[in-house]
C-alpha cells in the first residue's frame, strides 16, 4: 500500500468562484433587465402603479378635489402625497418603471430580431440520427429508389407551405411557422411603439374641461376652461383658438308610462353648436355622445348635460352683485341637482354664497325631503341655504358646484332657531337677512359640460394597439413545426421513417405526421 502524503497541501479546502468584475455584473444586470420574464414583471409593476391614479385624485387633473382630500385627511393625506399618490402619472418611481420596461422591451426585441432574421436566411436543420425520439414519429416502406423517394418527400413538404432543405444522408428536412415567431416580433415591437404613443400624448397632450350653458359661448383658452390639465411639455399660448356658441341644448326623456321601468330615462341628448375655427371659418355642427367635434389639434366631446338656473343677486341699494346662469351637477336620474352661487361682489358687510339644489319637477317627500320626480322642468324650484363669509379662503382652488363651507358662517332664521333655507319658484324674488339685499331666480337654463381632448400620439396608439393585437393572433394560432423524412435502403425497398417536434404544445403533430408518411408510402400500405 502508498503511504499517505502528510504534507499539508497548499490548495485551498474551499471552492473559490470567480470574480466578475463591474463589467460582468454589467453583463449580468442587462441580461437580467432584457429578460421576457423582467419585462412580464415590470408591466405587471406598471399596471399596479397605476391603481392609485384611479383611487385617489389626481392633482393635474382636479387640483381642487386632490386639496380637499388632503386637507380632510390630515394625517394620510402628507403621507400620501409625498409618496406621489396624487401624481401618479408624473412621479419618478412611476417614470423610473415606465423607462425600464421600454429599455426591457428593445432588449428582447433587437437580439430576437437578429436571430430571426438568421433562421429567415439558413435552411432548416439536419435530421436527428434517431427520429422515434421525436415527439411525433411515423414508419413505413414503399418501393422505388431514395432519390425518387427523396423528390416525392421534398413535394410533399412544398405541398404543405413548409421550407424544405435534402441532405447527402439521405434525408429530408423542413420547417413551417416563421410567421409565428414574426408576429411575436410585431407584439413586442408594437408594445414599444404603444408606450411611445402614450408617452407623447402624455408629454404633449392636453385635457380641459368647459360647462357652457345655452346662448352662451367659450374659445379655447386656458383662461376659459373650468379645468386644465396639460402635459408637462405642452406650450399653452399654441392653442388653436376656436370657438363654440351653445345655440341650444336640448334633451328628450320618456315620459309615455309612468309604470314603465324606463320612465323618466333620457332617450337622446344633443348640442346644436356654432363653430368658428382657427382660421376663422364658420360653420354649425351637431355634437352627441357618440358624435364629437373635431378640431384642428383637439376633440370635443359631450359628456353631460344639466340645468343652469338663472339668477340675480342685488344689494339692499337695488345694485347687481351677481347675475348670469349658475350650473347645477345632476345627482340622480331625475336631475336633482347640487350647486353653488358664490356672490363674490358682496364686500358689506362681507361676501356669502348660497348651497341648495335644483328641482326640475319638485315635491317634498315626508322621509326625503325635497326630491325631484322627473328630469324635465314641469315644476322646477330652487331650495338655497345661505352662507356668509370669506368665499376663497387662502385662494384655495374650488369646484364650479361647491361651496367650502367648513370656514363660512350660516345664516339662521330671524328667531335663530334653525338655519335659514330659501325657496325660489321661477320669477320669485325673496328678501335676504341682514341688509343683504335680494335674489331672484329669473329662470332656467340648459348646460353642455364639454370635455376637450388633445392627444398628439393617439394616431400611433392606435397603429399600435391594432398590430399588437394582429401580432399576438398570429402567434397563437400559428404553429412553430420541423418535420424530418430520412430514407433507408433495405432488399430493394425504401423504408421511410417521419419524425416531427414543436416548440409549443402542438396535439395537431402526430395527424401531420402520419399524414407526411402516408402521402409518401401510400393510405393501403402502414407498417
């Protein structure tokens, strides 16, 4: 027996693993990022960082609502909005998640493409030596010589749209189903161009919107809108200066039976507008729901409609504070409707403001109170509460249909036993408390509630979408398949053995394969 060395050994006892340096962990982390299954990953990330854009309000476009929320939630609402909840779409981390899934998705496409390309230019590949290993596998014999086989096979395979490559061994390959692979390229590629197109319209898109009653008109302006949400890299003097007149706004409900289920629903609403474009052009149009107007660089959409009382304000002097229709936001099917008037004009003894609804056919319920019964005005009246105070407090923006009441004092009845609430038929005038003058509810109009709409990359979203969905069709339904015919010589006959493989989960192979064999050896003649 040796003897056992006892020297100690030099080599260490441990494994040591190499090293790889900045520039293989550079390797390591593009390959990572390129990965489909990183960028699987990142547009699940996307549309989970998208979830708060629909759940809390958004600053950019509602910067009035997004402050109330904040100022109601005194102690989530800083939380939040340094976190960028109420920025979503703007805030870095959504950005940084945006930018990697796009540098994601180019680092699947371009080497993809080039490998695609590749196998469009070579020829399929050779046979395995052992095609019953395949998944499908088909044998038979025929007679003839291999190269009279060998031709018949190369037909065979033509015949079925497949590219067909023989072999000095004797053997036939071909392929079919690059076109699978091509409209997994145009999925992928179109995603990118998607992303492309949202970001443009995002950047340099813009959104407004613009509660124009009838005999009233507005020009597209930012002074103008009731809102104004434009992208960060929008110029707002290039605004093509058009502009709409309400001629009228009309709206048709269902009033033939009262026990029917669709009593009261509106059958059609619509806008009859004047239009003066940028160029000062004129013309009139009608604008629906599913009919907007389109503009040189923007769309015009109907999204609502409601009732504008309208009403005067005067001093206790016989002076106009206030005067002109004041819109009202529809709550419910039958057009009971919320709104404010803020009579900023008033300075003595102090500014107020008036809450209350709009009904276009009133009652008064026992349990509801005031309620209206049908969205037509058959019996319309107004039911205000008065307010007195600082109407803007810290210049805070406000919606058109709210009061902040929370910093105003109401005003109570002379005896100071509840609080003093008005009650306007059309034409009636009522007298306010405290010198304040009077108000008249002078009658009633209708309001269009447009939303104007500027999405410069929406053209190339749309291209996008379509292919990315013509992409994905083609790589569902068509299959990736090799089919392989090698050829044997035994006793003057022609053993054919097929062998076929795909890359998915293919139950069609093994029919295509037998019916590769039986076309070559003929339907009577089966080993």
């Amino acid at each position: 027996m040796a003897e056992r060395d006892s020297r100690p050994s030099s080599a260490p006892s441990g494994v040591t693993q190499p090293r790889l340096g900045v520039v293989g962990w550079a390797r390591w982390g593009w390959r990572q990022l390129t990965s489909m299954r990183t960028a699987l990953f990142l547009l699940l990330l996307l549309a989970i960082g998208a979830v708060p854009g629909s759940v809390f309000p958004q600053r950019s476009f509602d910067p009035g609502r997004t402050a109330d929320w904040i100022r109601r939630h005194e102690t989530t609402g800083p939380i939040l909005d340094s976190l960028g909840a109420f920025e979503v779409y703007s805030s870095p981390w959504f950005s940084a998640i945006y930018l990697l899934l796009f540098i994601s998705l180019i680092g699947c496409i371009v080497p993809r493409t080039a490998v695609h390309l590749r196998a469009l230019r070579g020829s399929p590949p050779r046979a395995p030596r052992r095609l019953s290993r395949l998944e499908a596998h088909a044998e038979g014999e025929v007679d003839g010589t291999l190269e009279e086989v060998r031709e018949a096979a190369t037909t065979v395979l033509r015949a079925r749209r497949y590219r067909v490559a023989s072999h000095d061994d004797v053997s036939v390959s071909a392929e079919t189903g690059y076109l699978k692979e091509t409209g997994n390229l145009i999925f992928h590629t179109s995603l990118v161009a998607l992303i492309v197109g949202v970001a443009v319209g995002y950047l340099w898109g813009w959104k407004a919107d613009v509660i124009v009653p009838s005999g009233e008109s507005f020009v597209s302006t930012v002074t103008r809108y009731d809102t104004w949400a434009p992208g960060p890299l929008v110029d707002e003097s290039s605004l093509a200066p058009f502009a709409i007149t309400v001629d009228e706004m009309t709206a048709d409900f269902n009033d033939r039976d009262p026990a029917a289920r669709t009593f009261g629903q509106p059958r059609d609403f619509e806008a009859n507008v004047s239009v003066t474009d940028a160029e000062g052009k004129e013309s009139t149009d009608v604008v629906k729901v599913n009919n907007p107007l389109e503009m040189e660089d923007s769309t015009v959409f109907l999204l609502g409609n409601g009732y504008a009382p309208v009403v005067t304000v005067k001093d206790d002097e016989g002076q106009v504070l206030y005067e002109g229709a004041t819109p009202f936001l529809a709550q419910d099917g039958n057009y009971r409707s919320t709104g404010a008037i803020k009579v900023g004009a008033a300075t003595e003894p102090e500014q107020f403001g008036f809450v209350g609804l709009f009904l276009p056919t009133a009652t008064i319920d026992p349990q509801q109170g005031p309620i209206s019964v049908f969205p037509d005005t058959r019996a319309p009246a107004l039911a205000l509460s008065l307010y007195t105070g600082q109407l803007y407090p810290d210049g805070q923006a406000q919606s058109v249909f709210t009061l902040d009441t929370e910093s105003m004092d109401k005003v109570e009845t002379s005896d100071g036993s509840d609080q003093l609430r008005l009650w306007l038929t059309p034409g009636e005038t009522k007298t306010l408390p405290g010198d304040r003058g009077t108000i008249t509810f002078d009658g009633i109009e209708r309001y269009a509630g447009f939303s104007v709409r500027s999405d410069p990359g929406q053209g190339l979203t749309l291209v996008s979408a379509l292919l990315a969905l013509a992409g994905l069709i083609v790589t569902l339904l068509v299959k990736r398949r090799r089919v392989f015919v090698r050829l044997v010589e035994t006793d003057g006959r022609v053993r054919v053995e097929v062998g076929g493989m795909s890359r998915d989960d293919d139950e069609g192979l093994s029919e295509v394969v037998a019916e590769v064999r039986d076309r070559l050896v003929g339907e009577s003649r089966t080993s």
